[in-house]
C-alpha cells in the first residue's frame, strides 16, 4: 500500500500525475496501465445511478463498486471516495474507513474538505489510513456550482485550507474548479501532488470522470474534453444486433451450441 504511494509522491514536480475515475472491473481493467491513479468517486450517484447529486450514495454502494474496481487494478493507486455523512465525526471516520480498507483492499480513501475536517483526516492517518484532500468545489458541502478562488478572499481561504490538509497528513489533494492563479499558488506551496478537475494546467497531475471522457455520461461542461464517443459506438452495436434478432440474420449456424 505504502509503496504505491510514495512512488505517487515521488513524481510531484518529475512527471504529470494521470488520474481517473472507474465504478466496475471491465473499465479499470483498461484504464489501469495509463494511469497513476483510480478514483472510485460518489460521482457514481450522478454518472451511474442517475440521481440528482452524489448525498445518496452510500457507503455499501461505493464499497460494491471498489470491490468490483479492484479486480480490475494491477498498478493504479486505488482511492475510495467516503460519501457524504459518512465522515461527521472522527470515531464514525475511523469505523467507515477501516471497513472500506478492508473490504475493498483500497491504497486510501477520498474526503471532501469542508474547511473543518483536518481533525478526522489527522486521525485515519494516525491509523494509517492513507487519505486523499478535496477541495474548491466539493459536491457534498456545496449546493451550486461556481469557480472558486475569483476574489482575494476565497484565494486566501482555499490557500489555507490546502496548507491544513497537508499538515493533517493528506498524501494528495484534489483541487476541483479552482482559478489557474490559485492553483498555481497551491501547487507551489504544497509537497504533496495536486490533481485538478477544472482547475488548469497548473497542478501536478489531472484527473477527470472516465464516463465523461468517453462521451457516455452526456455530461459536458468546458472542463472535460471528450475522447472517445461510446454513446454512438454503443447505439450502433444494439441498433444492429436488434436488425439481425428480426430479420433472423442472428442468431446464425456458427452460434448454435449443438445441431442445426
Ligand atoms: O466523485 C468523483 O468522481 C470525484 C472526481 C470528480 C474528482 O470526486
């Protein structure tokens, strides 16, 4: 677990961090060797389980979906994202994160910051719970989206809360919508990498959601550049397998199992 990690730490300021999210075996199976990190985010509430926000996600679901993630995970650092409620106090933390850790054989698990959790993430670390920080816009704590970071105010509140994190023990931080300025300022201060989400080239590493980047989320604001489009790919496969289904094309002698 630790090994992972360090060699993780090591690239800060040497090579571009590349992360990713994944909720099942067969994607993180094929994003694994191209990245340096795999996210299990409670994005999954919105992405995969189609609900309004990710405060519905809960523990037991992340959990199956880690399982299924890890399967998938050769050389990837696995991170498990902690849903919201599921961190309020320290001894609840403690209780949850443990049975993440054991039950999914995750490297760390996520924590989104909401300027007053550096006690609880001091205290997985204490346990050697390796924790990830997360802050800007953070899903769970914020009800609208915005950048953050556009007055000297929320410049100076997002600096500091990094500079917490880090001395709470975090091994890495996400900085989600966060100005390129005060990313910069971050990644300049901290040792530990910072992974942006709409945050600019100015973090040691990027991470993005895998169903975004591959145009099957239908989700696409300024921050995500899509690379693949699967929702055509997928609606041509089952467009014509339900052409050969009627038209008795499929299925054909070669898929009988036995006879004609
Ligand atoms: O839940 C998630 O997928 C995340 C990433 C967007 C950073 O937190």
């Amino acid at each position: 677990m630790l090994k992972k990690i360090k060699s993780f730490l090591l690239k800060k300021n040497k090579k571009k961090l590349v992360c990713l999210t994944a909720y099942s075996k067969n994607i993180a199976k094929i994003i694994d060797k191209y990245c340096d990190l795999v996210l299990v985010g409670d994005s999954m509430a919105n992405v995969l389980y189609g609900m309004k926000n990710t405060h519905e996600i809960t523990l037991n679901n992340i959990i199956q979906h880690s399982i299924s993630v890890k399967k998938g995970i050769y050389k990837s650092l696995l991170v498990v994202d902690m849903p919201k409620n599921t961190y309020v106090n320290i001894k609840q933390a403690k209780k949850n994160a443990k049975l993440v850790v054991k039950k999914t054989k995750c490297d760390a698990v996520k924590i989104e910051s909401n300027s007053k959790n550096y006690a609880i993430i001091k205290a997985l670390v204490k346990i050697k719970i390796p924790v990830m920080g997360h802050i800007g816009y953070t899903p769970q704590f914020k009800k609208k989206f915005k950048v953050e970071g556009r007055n000297i105010i929320e410049a100076k509140r997002l600096i500091k809360e990094a500079i917490l994190i880090e001395k709470a023990g975090a091994f890495s931080i996400i900085l989600e919508c966060i100005t390129p300025k005060v990313a910069k300022e971050i990644t300049k201060i901290l040792k530990i990498p910072t992974i942006g989400i709409g945050s600019s080239l100015n973090c040691d590493g990027q991470i993005l959601v895998t169903d975004d980047i591959l145009g099957l989320s239908g989700f696409y604001p300024k921050f995500v550049k899509r690379y693949a489009n699967l929702n055509t790919i997928i609606e041509k496969a089952a467009k014509k397998y339900s052409k050969e289904i009627k038209t008795e094309v499929f299925p054909s002698k070669k898929n009988f199992l036995y006879g004609k």
